[in-house]
C-alpha cells in the first residue's frame, strides 16, 4: 500500500489494536465511574446543626447525615414538629448519660413519672454506625428498646448525649446505638443537667425536680457557633 510517492505505509500490528482499545476501554470505564460517583452517589451530605434549649442554656450540636441519614432525617422532623417542645431530662446517669425525647414526660407532670423513658414517637428508625463515631463525651445516641440481641432498629425520639470518656461506655455502646452527632458548643449546661439530684430508688435515676428540653431548632450553618473543645463531665 502506498501512502506517497517513494514511501511504503506500515500495516499496524495486533498490539497496537490492542493497545488502542484498552485506552479506549479505560477511559470509557473512567468517563463512567466520574458519572457514577458524581451523579449517582453523589458528594456526602454535609453536616447540619441544632440548637437544643435547656433551662441551663443552649447547647449546639452537629448531626451527621453522610453516617447516619436515616437518624438524622427523623430528628430534624422531630424537631421541625414541635416534638420536643417542653420534654424532661428524664434520665440522669453521672459519669454516664443524660437522655430525653419520651413525649410521656412532657411538662413534667409527676402524674406520668412512672411511665417516663417507656415513650417515643411513632415511626421507627434503623440502626446506622460509622466506624469513626464513638461513644465519647459529648457525643449524641439514639436510644433504643430491647437489649444487644433484639431491638437494635427500634430507635423512635429518645437520644442521649455522653457524659465521659469511658472505655466500658464504649465496649458496651459502640455498633449497637447509633451515633448521628456531637456538642460543639455548650457542654456547660450539659454538665450542668449531669449533676442535679436524681432519685435512687422508685423513680431511679429520674431528677428530683424536673430539668426541661425546652425546644430544639434546626440551624443554618452559618448560625453554628464554632466548634469548642468537649470536656468531660466530671
């Protein structure tokens, strides 16, 4: 085959052929894994934030919806409804917890103290961890019914928030509660709730006098404070 005069044009190889389609290949497969992570996944969602009212001040917390999105998604609804309006740190645990989120303390009514920690609301969520989220101070859970066998997807509205760095908080907490979020600002009051008088016997761990949730709000970014350093409940 002449290409011009006086010049022979070379016949292509098989590995050149090969060659040219593997390019081909790869950036075909690349052009679609770009579409695939970008269009279909798509970034991690960011994180949001919530102003929690306490009768000891606010305390800010950003929830985690790229380990948690189930979690957080029903919080925020929670929150957007008034769920939380007026409810009770109904459980009281130094060196531990302190836990709210059961409608059956709203108020404070001693008349419902026997039922208070067994309510929630009506839809349920699953369990969701993320290998980078633990059960250290300052850190928010959703609690749950039954025990590390059953009941692992009943989280409903209560949560707690974490008191201390405690290995055995972790050993016994760690992928079996989910965690969808942290204080950063306002640890004070939480501190300050951990230490009231609680009951020790009837109504254990229940406080003496009821501290309030008054209300919980959802918050731009931009109106979260910065990030503080956590400090253990001591």
């Amino acid at each position: 085959m002449v290409d011009k005069p006086g010049r022979r044009k070379k016949q292509a190889g098989p590995w050149n052929k090969i060659g040219a389609v593997a390019v081909v290949a790869l950036v075909v497969v690349g052009v679609f894994w770009l579409f695939y992570t970008g269009y279909i996944f798509g970034p991690p969602p960011p994180p949001q934030y919530a102003k929690i009212g306490t009768d000891y001040g606010y305390i800010y917390t950003e929830l985690y919806p790229s380990c948690a999105p189930k979690t957080v998604a029903n919080f925020a609804n929670l929150t957007n409804t008034g769920f939380y309006d007026n409810l009770v740190w109904h459980r009281i645990v130094p060196g531990f917890v302190i836990q709210t989120g059961d409608p059956n303390t709203r108020n404070g009514l001693n008349s419902t103290r026997s039922s208070w920690g067994q309510g929630g609301s009506t839809k349920t969520v699953p369990l969701e961890t993320c290998s980078w989220l633990h059960n250290y101070a300052g850190f928010m859970g959703m609690a749950r019914q039954g025990n590390q066998t059953y009941g692992l997807n009943s989280g409903t509205s209560q949560f707690y928030i974490i008191l201390d760095n405690n290995t055995q908080n972790e050993l016994n907490l760690d992928g079996y509660y989910t965690i969808f979020g942290k204080v950063i600002s306002g640890m004070n009051a939480v501190c300050t709730i951990a230490k009231l008088p609680t009951y020790t016997s009837t109504y254990n761990t229940q406080p003496v006098n009821p501290v309030f949730l008054r209300n919980i709000t959802m918050i731009s970014t931009a109106a979260a404070p910065t990030p503080q350093p956590i400090t253990q409940c001591k």
